[in-house]
C-alpha cells in the first residue's frame, strides 16, 4: 500500500497569513501528484504536478515537488477565510490516487 | 447541471440491508472510480473501472459490489450493510490528463 503523510494535521491562521501545506509519500514511479480541496463537500481539483521542481501556481496558490527527495509543498499566500478547508495530496499511479489523510486550514478573520 | 451526479445524498440504513449507491457522469469520461472517506483517513478506493467490460478491485473491496451499466454511470452495492461502513462515499471520473473530478458525495449511516 502507497504511504502518504501530511503535515500538519491542522493549523489555524489569520487572514492575509501565509500557509506551508507538506506531503510526504513512499511512491515511486508515480506519474503525477494532485493537490485537492476539500470544504465540507467533494474535493475540487487544485493542481497537477508531474515534474519536479517546476513550481505551478494558482492565484495566491502555488505548489512544487521534489520526486527525488518524495515531497512536495501547498503554499497559500494571502490568506483568506474563504481559504478554509482539507487540502488532501494523492501520488498517482497504476490509474490510481493515493490520497493523504489532509490538512485542516482554518482561516480567522 | 453537475458533471457528477450521485443518489442517494443521504441515506440510513439498517445491518444486513442490501443498499445500491448510483453514479452518472456527464463528462464522457471512460475510467470511474468509487471512494469511502473516514474521518481523519483519505479517501481510500473501493473498485474502478475503465469501461463497461473492465471492473477493477481497489485497496478495501470486500462487502462491495459495483456494476458498470454504460459508459455514464457506475453503482456501488453493499450486500449486506454493516454498521463500519457507515462513511461518506464519492463517485469520480478521471480525464484525459488524469485527473479525477468527484461527484458531491453520499453519507450513509448504517445503524
């Protein structure tokens, strides 16, 4: 079974605060990581990364993997409450995401 | 109208209850996938399939059933309900650039 892990579990912020989201994951020979969105409903489609070290951004998202180290990084500048959700990570591989159990952002007003 | 649609919502049930849990697609999407969430776990996958002929187990496919009926629509049965599948359980289609767009989920209780 592919492991990942994601770090923190949870955090609590203040709006215009700057997030680091981390997963870490024992996959090798994936295709893609995808980054997902999650409030209270379906997760929505955040980014694909297939290549290491290309940063993709999205807004105030942005996002980057290291297929040599097995991480990569959520950064959310600019926070707002509207930024508040469970940010999941999945390794894809063999026509299947592997996803992370999330992180819990929770953005004060 | 959503691209992924699923019925019921909501649903409570009792153990031992035979329970069909839909999902239709607007995407014209081929690979379909059906996911139980938990809390503080990830969405771990039950079966997915590519086409109608070609059904696949996922990582927790014991107590599950699934039928592929078309290209647009995929349904989960739980044979014999018992009360740890209780979870909230999401329908998804995947792209050509393989990513996987969800469906809005279905809780279902079993008490």
């Amino acid at each position: 079974e592919d492991k990942v892990v994601q770090s923190p579990l949870s955090l609590v912020v203040h709006e215009g605060d700057t997030v680091t989201l981390n997963c870490s994951y024992e996959v090798t020979n994936f295709r893609s990581l995808l980054w997902y969105k999650q409030e209270k409903k379906a997760p929505t489609f955040l980014f694909m990364l297939t290549s290491s070290g290309i940063e993709k951004k999205s807004g105030r998202l942005s996002s980057i993997l290291d297929k040599k180290e097995l991480f990569s990084i959520l950064n959310i500048t600019a926070t707002q409450t509207g930024d508040s959700a469970v940010y999941l990570c999945a390794p894809y591989r063999d026509y299947k995401l592997s996803f992370g159990a999330g992180t819990t952002v929770t953005v004060r007003a | 109208d959503a691209d992924v649609t699923q019925t019921p919502r909501n649903r409570i049930t009792k153990t031992g209850k035979r329970i069909m849990l839909e999902c239709s697609q607007t995407k014209g999407h081929d690979r379909m996938y059906w996911y139980r969430q938990d809390p503080g776990l990830g969405l771990r996958l039950i079966y997915y399939s590519f086409d109608v002929k070609d059904i696949n187990k996922g990582e927790i496919s014991d107590g599950y059933s699934v039928s592929r009926q078309a290209q647009a629509k995929f349904s989960l049965s739980l044979e014999s309900a018992i009360p740890n599948q209780t979870a909230l359980y999401f329908c998804a289609t995947e792209g050509p650039s393989y990513e996987q767009y969800f469906g809005p989920g279905t809780r279902l209780t079993v008490t």
